[in-house]
C-alpha cells in the first residue's frame, strides 16, 4: 500500500482562498484552556468549508483536499459528509468517526461511531472508546484511549495556530497525536504510526464559508 493510500486508510481508520485570518473569538477560545473552567464547543462546519494538507512518510510527499459537501441523515442521525479525494467520510455532529465510503460502497465503519473529540473540550480531559471496527475483511474490537496532554502554539506551512493536543494510545501498533485549533475548526496537524510505517500531515490552507454568527463563548 502507498503511503498515500495508507494515509487515506488511517482516516477511513478514525478518523477560504488561502488561510482564513482567524476570528479574534476563535482565538481567545484557545488561548483560554489554561483555565480550568474553560471549555471548548463542537465547531459548526459548513458545507463548502475546506483543508487542504502536505503529508510526509518516509521519502513520500502529496496533498490532500477535505471539503464539507453535506449534512445527510441517516437512520435518524445526523452526519457531515466530506469529499477526501475519491473517498467520503462521516461524522457525526459532534465529529466522531462513523464510515468511509467508496463508489457508494461503504469501506469500513465504526460501531459505535469512534469519538476522536469529547465536548466540551478542555485541559486534561480523558475519554475512551470500545467499539468494533468493520471493513471486507470482517469484524475487529478496538479498545482506544484518548487524553488532552497540552497546549501548544503550532506553526505549519498555513501559519501559526494555538492548539489542543489529544494523543490516541492503543493496544496495536499505530499511535496517534493531533493538534486541533479552533480558528481553523479542526487540526493542523497530525502525526501518526500503523504497523511500521509513520507519517505527518499538517495544514497547508484553510478555505471557510463565511458566517453570520460568531463562535460561542466558552462554558
């Protein structure tokens, strides 16, 4: 497998013009987790919004292009699908994992849909998931634990970001660390490992539908 497949693969696993200044409110949200009482709300994405990321593994180099292009229900709930190349992928609104899907034919899925962010937010903040992980080779059970470790002032090829950095340990051979920022809604970068091979993506653009309304404050 290329690493660009396998990069592709690790998130069908889980998971505007050039970069957009930042609101100042998006901002303060971040630079305010050093609070205990601060936390962070699910972002609202849009369809339209859109990162573009350079990934690395070994000698290999390549971008790739997330955009938003729906909110579609099914079977009652309530997903964000995302073009990823000739790939979509599935969140629910609170941006767990559920599938990826190809040629309208469903790859792999999480069951229940894989949690990589917990709302509110905050510093310190643990969480886990068991669940089972489908594709065409059958069934796997993936016990998953997650952990806000700190926060971090991250620069990338799309500028400097403050960040919350969540780390994914597991009983397998892969690991994963991702910064999210909240003036871009998602992370800049993330860098991760499946069996022996390892990579690095990191935000490149961020292309955001505008909004009316301003992010909520903290709780």
């Amino acid at each position: 497998m290329s690493p660009r497949s396998l990069i592709l693969a690790a998130w069908l696993l889980v998971l505007a013009g050039c970069v957009a200044q930042p609101p100042s409110t998006s901002l303060g949200l971040a630079e305010r987790l050093d609070t205990p009482a601060s936390a962070l709300p699910a972002p609202d994405w849009r369809p339209g919004d859109r990162w573009v990321y350079e990934w690395a593994s070994g000698a290999e180099r390549g971008t790739r292009t997330i955009e938003v292009v729906e909110s579609r229900i099914v079977n009652g709930v309530d997903f964000y699908v995302l073009n990823d190349g000739d790939a979509q992928q599935y969140y629910t609104k609170e941006l767990h994992f559920a599938a990826g899907v190809r040629d309208s034919k469903v790859m792999v899925r999480m069951v229940p849909p894989q949690p990589w962010f917990t709302w509110p937010l905050a510093a310190a903040r643990q969480w886990s998931y068991r669940g089972v992980y489908e594709d065409t080779d059958g069934r796997h059970g993936r016990d998953d634990r997650f952990a806000v470790v700190a926060t971090e002032t991250v620069t990338v090829t799309a500028g400097e970001f403050r960040t919350i950095k969540i780390v994914r340990e597991t009983a397998r051979r892969e690991f994963d660390q991702y910064w999210y920022a909240p003036a871009v809604r998602w992370y800049v970068r993330w860098v991760g490992r499946r069996g022996d091979v390892e990579f690095d993506e990191q935000l490149k653009e961020y292309h955001a539908v505008p909004r009316l309304i301003s992010a909520p404050a903290p709780r």
